[in-house]
C-alpha cells in the first residue's frame, strides 16, 4: 500500500516541477532584468558576469544602474518597472546560487538609497501613478451577474 502512496520521481521530473515553480512573467521579467544590467555593465566597460562580481562592486553599479538606467526612448523608467528590475536582479542571483541580498542585505547599503532616492525622484516627476482600467458601468455589471455562462 505504501508503495502506491508515494511516487518515485526521476532526478528530471523533479527538476521539471522546480523549473515550473515561477510563472512564465515571473521568469521574463528575472531574465530582462539581469539582461539591461548586463547591457548597462557592459556599456561602461565593466565585467557583465554579475554572479562573479563581488558585493561591494556590485553595490557600487546597482547605485548606479538605477539612476541611469533608462527606457529604450531616452526616458526614465516608471515606479513599477524600477522595483521589477530590482527584484529580478535579487532572484536571479538567488536562484544562482549567490549570498547576495540585493534588497535586504547590508553589503547593498549604498545601491539601497539610491533606489530609494530614485523612487522618490519618480514620485516627484509623476512616474509612480499607478494606471487604473476604468470601472466597469453598473448597467453592464447588472448585465454580468444576470447572464449565465456557457462553456
């Protein structure tokens, strides 16, 4: 009985449930980000491999990254696109394997407050609205909880 209770997976279909555990948008987001810092890196002549940079250097370049990281048309990034980056860049260096806290950790004081002065700089220039789809009118609403549905 026991022996049907419990399944014997394979190294690969264990590796196949973990690989599933981030949501497709969670894995893209992770992978641009560490791609635009890279980009960043590379373009101020720095080693792009930010698993082999060491704390304080990466400190130093998310300080910043933030700052100057901007939009493909020249314009700084929103609130939101500031905060995704910075936490794909902490996920993919956890799930690289790194001690690096990019968020929490105090080796990463320096590139914190730069964060924290740019989101407050994007608050001041109005890049922190949050944009809201319009409500639904209520006559369609009425018009929603009365319909059935058919699949």
């Amino acid at each position: 009985m026991a022996a049907n209770r419990f399944a014997a997976l394979s190294a690969e279909e264990k590796q196949h449930i973990l690989d599933g555990k981030d949501a497709k948008k969670t894995k893209d987001v992770t992978k641009y980000a560490v791609n635009l810092l890279r980009e960043y890196l590379e373009a101020k002549g720095e080693p792009n491999d930010i698993k082999d940079i060491s704390a304080s250097d990466l400190d130093k370049h998310l300080s910043s990254f933030y700052m100057e990281a901007r939009s493909r048309k020249g314009e700084k990034y929103k609130k939101s696109t500031i905060v995704s980056l910075r936490f794909g860049i902490n996920r993919y260096l956890s799930d690289s394997g790194s001690d690096c806290d990019i968020i929490k950790g105090k080796d990463f004081k320096k590139s914190n407050d730069a964060f924290k002065a740019v989101v407050k700089n994007l608050k001041e220039v109005g890049k922190a609205a949050v944009e809201h789809y319009e409500s639904i009118p209520p006559g369609d609403m009425e018009k929603l909880h009365n319909s059935t549905l058919q699949l």
